[in-house]
C-alpha cells in the first residue's frame, strides 16, 4: 500500500509540475469559452455577409426580399450560436416578362468568378416569370460553393413567402389578412423534468452539452494517452526492472493510473471552479449569451461530472495502459489501440443523436452498457431526467467493467512490460493475459 | 556460515526455448557469489527469479533467514539491473527519495542516509540536478547509490563493470570488499570471468540455462589441478600454442596460459620458450576461470556455438 502510495504520489507530482499541464489548465477554458463566443463575434461583425443578385421574372417580389432581408438582421444580435452567422445583401431586379432569364443573368454569374472584389457577387437566384402561376415551376440558384445551402434556404423560404402571399391575394384577401396567415408562431424549448426544475431546452442546450461532454472526454484520453507515454519511457529508461523488483506489477499499475487521474482531476477542479465563477458571474450580469448557463450547473452536476470523468478515464485507461506495457514505442502502441479507442469512443461519434435523444432506446441502452456508460450517461444526466435508478446502475455496471479490465490491463502489464521485443498481435496478448 | 538464498530446481521457459532449465544453487551469508557464464547463459534470468520479475515456471526460490513473507523479502534486497534506467527528469534527491520509498523506507528517515551517500560518491553538490543533467560516470554512481541506499541484507549486482568506466570499476570493487565486511551478502552475475576471479568466494557457473560447476572457488580451482602454465613474456609467443605437450593454450599479446598435456613437463617448454622470448614470468598453478570455463563446457560446444552466432 505504501509503495502503491509512493507511485502515486510521484506521477502527480511530476505530472502538475510540467509547465505543459499549467498551461492546459488554463488554456483550455479560454479555448471552450472562444469556441463558444467566436461565432456570435463573427455574427456581429458581419464577416458571413452574402452579395446576392435577385433577378425577378415576376416583377412582383421586391418587397418579400426586401421585408425578409430586414427581419433577418434584425435577429443576428448576439444569440445562442447554434447557426453559423449567414448575413445576405439582395440586389433585386425586377425582371418582368424577361423570357431569356438565364441569359440575362450572364454577366452576373461572370461577375461571381472574377472581377474586382468591391463588385463580387456570391449567389444568383433567377425566378422565371411562370413562378406565380405555375406550381411546377423551378427556381434557379447559382452559388460560388455548393455548400452554401444556409444562403439558400434563406432565399428559397423568402421566395417562396412572397409567393405564398401574391396567391393569397389573388384569392380576394386583403393585406392584413394576409399578413395574420402569414405570421409564424414562436416557439419557446422548455424542459420539464420530475423534480419540477425547468430548463430551457433547443439548440444552446445543445451546444453546452457538446462541450461539457467534450471537457469530460478530452482529459480522459489526454491522461490515458500520458499513462502510455509514461510506461512506454520507463521501458525505454530502463527504469522498469527496478520498479517491478520493488512491488507487484499490480501496485505499480495503479499507483500510475490513481497518480494520473488525480493529475486530471485536478485540472478539471481548476476547470469547474473557474466555470463555477464565470457562472455567478453571468448570472450576476444576468445574461451569459442570451440564456441561462446555470441550468447546467446544478450542485448535481459537478458530482455527475467528476464521477464519470473517473469512470470513464478508468475505462479507457486500460487500453492505454495495455498498449504502453506490450509496445516499445507510441507509435506501434497507438497502432494496436487504435481499433480499441476507436470502438470506446463510439458514443462520441453518436453524440448528436444521444444529445437529441438522452431518452431514447438506444441513449438508455448505451448508458447501461459497459465501457460506453459513463459517457452516454453524463450525457442524459445533462440534458435529459434519467431515473435514479438509471444513474446508479450504470455507475456499478461501469464499476464492474473497471475491475475487470484492470485486472486484465494489470496480466498484461505483468508480462508486457518487460518484453522489449517486436509488437505483440491481438492472439499474442491473450496469451499473455493466460500467462500471467 | 548459514545459508540466505537456495535457488532449487528452477526452470523458465520463454517460447520454446528452455532460458533456465534446472539451475539449483545456494548463497551463503557473508559472501560473495559470483554467478559466471557468457552471455545468454540465462544468468539474468535466473536473477529475475530470485528478485521476483518472474515467476519460475518449475522449481523454487527459497530464503532463510532474510525476513518472512515475500513483500519483506524484496526490501531486504538491493538490486542494479543489467539494463541501468533511471528516471531521467527527475531530481537526484526526489529520486532517491523515491526508490527508498518503494524499499518500503520512510522518506524522512531516509534523507541522512542519502546525504551520506551522496558525499561518499562526491555528488553533493548535484543534489538537486536532474539525473540527465548528469554525466554518465555519475549515472553509474547513482544507480550504484539507488541499490544500496536501503541498506540491503542481500546485494544483487547484474553484470556490475559493464559500461563503467575503469576509475568506478575500481570503486565498485573496493565497495564491494566494504560491504562483504560488513557482513553483506552480495550475488555477483558476470560474464567477465578474470572480474569474479578478483571477487568471489564462491562461483556458480551457468551454461545455456544449466548449472555446470559450483563450489568455493579455492576447491573448484584446487579440483582442476596445477597443471597450468602461467607465463608473461615479450616477443611473438603464438608458436607455444604448436607445441607438443601442450593440450590447450590462450595466447594472449603478452602472456600466454598453457594447459600441460599428461606427459608434459614445464622444464622443457621454459627451455624452450626462453630460447625465443624473454620471459618475465613463469608460474605453474590452477588454471583461472577462463580456463576451467573452456575445460568444462568443452571447447567443440564453445566453436560450435560461435560458428551459429
């Protein structure tokens, strides 16, 4: 015990006094916090401004171009962030009764590929002049990027708008009418949960679930990855025939990987403390980017995060513990736990569906599940109303799976630590494990 | 004197190679053991079974009288690897610190003794340097320091000279003597049979993964008789090796150790030696280890296995 405790107290000691770990520590907030801001920024800006020439066959358009254009500025003030800022300037023409539209537009598609800047020109959108009459009729929309489709479904929906209303009031109906049909209905996320506690939902809900599962995950296979270098440079020191003659293999194993994880925790306490004040901060100037952060920093959270961090760090430390003890270097390690990262990681790759859905069969079934669990549960924790239940079961199965895998990791580390020959196969390790 | 370590009957087997097949040995308080054999004899690896690295797949590791329990035990030991590491960003003190510390010392109690060492090697004023900050000789010094440091009951030195250079070779072997009279028991593995000459009492000789001799080195000496020709001339001695009542000779550039046939009679080769070279030296004894290793494990076997390396 006590030399588990000498090994522990060494790997944290070396680790947070690099100068690497201090300035991740308090780097990696400013990069969270900019990954958030920047958007909004460039929204203020106008950096994501559109030159769009309207050309109209109609002739009966302009006002929905120009009506749409406005409300659309109206709404980039500094708002959630969920949608890349997509300004568009229109340069409408009325084209009424041109019957050679594509023609007509020559010079201005010439104009979006060259010509000097001040004149540039990113999009043209054609209307022929069928378009008021004919259902079947299509719009053009010439754009300098194909993935531009933010661009055009915003002039797609004003089009069509400013159709929708000229065949309303072809029908008899007076503009005020119109008008009243035509207004959309806004609609306000509000997540109830059993405890009564309202969140507000949508997209900005979204984002920070992103991020903080990003901030749970990111160290975990930061620290994992240390854990590899660690072992992989006692084998290339030398150091490890001493160590093992000293201790079992077993107290040298998680001396490393609790020394580690006290590294990473550490730096996720500075992390959440510094999210902690940020958050009394904003609520003190009552606006943090138009919504409330600290519907997500509920005392709970800060249990749920550090208990899945551990978690999941465990679970994936093994892994790298596996490939630092059987290969001689990190790039022959990182080749054979590619395939078993990769795999660990699949809740990650699946993120965007277990955000939208924390309550679905799949998100319940991945949180259950071993070595996928303390991920996809902090995640429900986060953003969905896991029953009690839920959180506790998924913390033993997780439990369970951290035993054993140590005790795997640690056969294999038995053996593996002293080979210094040529990178071990997958049936190779096996063996090993039965070895040992 | 009593015995410390029986090593009985152990076997490890890596693939299908048979690294250690049955190697049986003990190591008597007091003294120095010197475990020979050339490389890949399987002397780490019986090593690495006596400080519990491996597990013996057969046979067994017994002690007595070092401390019960097999945690204790490897307190009890030093141990300098063949292969030296040490953790190269650490501080000289931490380091230390810290591997008294995995010796189941307490730090605290542990500073006077490094400071002592630390003097004794003339590293004082590198306390606080990082090990790779160090030059290589004082490397050495510190692993030399980081296996005594706990003061160890049973010393186990892996090939001790290789890499030092000849002013801490020398260090070492004055450390050595020291600490045998102090009544430290010191395991010696070496491939350098002249080195465990100067040093052993006792000799364990391993040959691809056997025991092929043991004993004090006076009897195994005293076994293979005197009649070996020890002699130091200068001038070209190789015809020496051509004559006919020679059985066996290492002609060396200055010196030659001739094993005398049956027949043979150390007169006439002085005779005729001292017709061709000026002779500085001539002594008849035991053959060194050298010799006795070639007697014993056959010089055809030795050929043979060079002609496959």
């Amino acid at each position: 015990m006590n030399k588990m405790w000498a090994v522990l107290k060494r790997e944290y000691l070396q680790a947070v006094r690099k100068k690497m770990f201090i300035v991740m520590t308090f780097l990696m907030p400013v990069l969270m916090v900019a990954l958030f801001f920047i958007p909004s920024l460039l929204m203020v800006r106008g950096l994501g401004t559109k030159n769009v020439v309207v050309l109209d066959g109609t002739g009966e358009l302009r006002e929905a171009f120009l009506r749409g254009n406005a409300s659309a500025a109206k709404k980039s003030g500094l708002s959630g962030g969920s949608q890349l800022p997509n300004l568009i300037s229109v340069s409408y023409i009325d084209r009424r009764g041109d019957m050679a539209l594509p023609l007509t537009a020559k010079p201005y598609l010439e104009r979006m590929t060259q010509g000097d800047k001040r004149q540039k020109v990113d999009g043209v959108l054609l209307i022929p002049g069928e378009a008021l009459v004919n259902p079947a009729a299509v719009l053009t929309f010439y754009s300098r990027s194909a993935t531009d489709f933010l661009t055009q479904e915003k002039l797609t929906s004003m089009a069509n708008r400013g159709l929708q209303r000229l065949r309303l009031a072809e029908r008899g109906l007076s503009s005020d009418d119109v008008s009243r049909i035509m207004t959309s209905v806004k609609v306000d996320a509000v997540q109830l949960s059993k405890t009564g506690q309202k969140k507000k939902g949508g997209a900005e809900s979204f984002m920070v679930g992103f991020m903080l599962t990003a901030l749970l995950l990111i160290p975990s296979f930061v620290y994992g990855l240390e854990i590899m270098r660690g072992i992989i440079q006692e084998k290339t020191d030398r150091v490890v025939e001493i160590l093992v003659s000293s201790m079992s293999s077993s107290q040298l194993l998680i001396g490393k990987i609790f020394g580690v994880a006290l590294v990473g925790l550490t730096q996720i306490g500075v992390w959440l403390l510094l999210a902690g004040g940020a958050a009394t901060f904003a609520a003190a100037t009552a606006s943090f980017a138009g919504f409330d952060v600290l519907q997500f920093l509920h005392p709970s959270f800060f249990v749920y995060f550090v208990v899945f961090f551990v978690l999941a760090y465990l679970t994936y430390v093994c892994a790298y513990a596996i490939g630092g003890a059987a290969c001689n270097s990190e790039r022959e390690a990182q080749q054979l736990i590619m395939p078993i990262t990769m795999f660990m990681m699949l809740p990650w790759f699946l993120m965007a569906a277990i955000i939208t859905n924390p309550d679905s069969t799949l998100t319940v079934a991945f949180s259950l599940s071993p070595v996928f669990g303390p991920l996809t549960m902090f995640v429900r924790t986060l953003v969905g109303d896991p029953p009690m239940t839920h959180v506790l079961l998924s913390i033993a199965i997780s439990l369970v799976t951290v035993s054993v895998l140590l005790w795997i990791t640690t056969k294999i580390f038995r053996v593996g630590i002293l080979s210094y020959g040529k990178r071990p196969t997958i049936p190779e390790l096996w063996r090993w494990i039965k070895v040992a | 004197m009593s015995e410390i370590l029986a090593v009985r009957n152990v076997v490890k087997v890596f693939d299908s190679v048979r690294a250690v097949d049955g190697v049986s040995f003990t190591v008597r308080r007091g003294t120095i053991t010197g475990l020979l054999g050339r490389n890949g004899a399987g002397k780490t690896t019986t090593i690495r079974m006596i400080t519990g690295i491996f597990m013996p797949d057969s046979g067994s590791i017994e002690w007595r009288n070092l401390a019960a329990g097999g945690a204790a035990v490897r307190d009890r030991i030093g141990y300098l690897p063949e292969e030296r590491g040490l953790y190269k960003q650490m501080k000289l003190v931490e380091l230390l610190l810290f591997l008294a510390e995995i010796k189941g010392k307490r730090p605290a109690e542990m500073r006077p003794n490094i400071d002592r060492w630390l003097e004794r090697f003339e590293l004082t004023d590198k306390r606080d340097a990082k090990v790779e900050e160090l030059s290589k000789g004082n490397q050495q010094k510190v692993q030399l320091i980081a296996t005594l440091l706990h003061d160890p009951d049973l010393i186990i030195l892996d090939e001790p000279q290789s890499g030092l250079d000849p002013v801490n070779m020398v260090l070492v072997r004055n450390l050595l003597r020291e600490l045998k009279e102090e009544g430290r028991t010191i395991l010696l593995s070496t491939h350098m049979m002249g080195e465990a000459e100067k040093m052993a009492d006792e000799i364990v000789l391993i040959h691809r993964g056997k025991v092929v001799l043991e004993g004090s080195l006076e009897s195994v000496r005293e076994s293979f008789g005197h009649n070996t020709l020890h002699l130091d001339y200068d001038g070209d001695g190789s015809f020496l090796a051509d004559l006919p009542q020679v059985a066996r000779a290492t002609i060396d550039n200055h010196g030659a150790e001739l094993t005398l046939g049956d027949s043979g009679d150390p007169q006439k080769i002085l005779e005729v030696a001292m017709g061709r070279l000026r002779i500085r030296r001539f002594e008849l004894g035991a053959p060194s280890l050298e010799e006795i290793f070639i007697e014993k494990v056959g010089i055809e076997t030795l050929a043979a296995e060079e002609a496959l390396r």
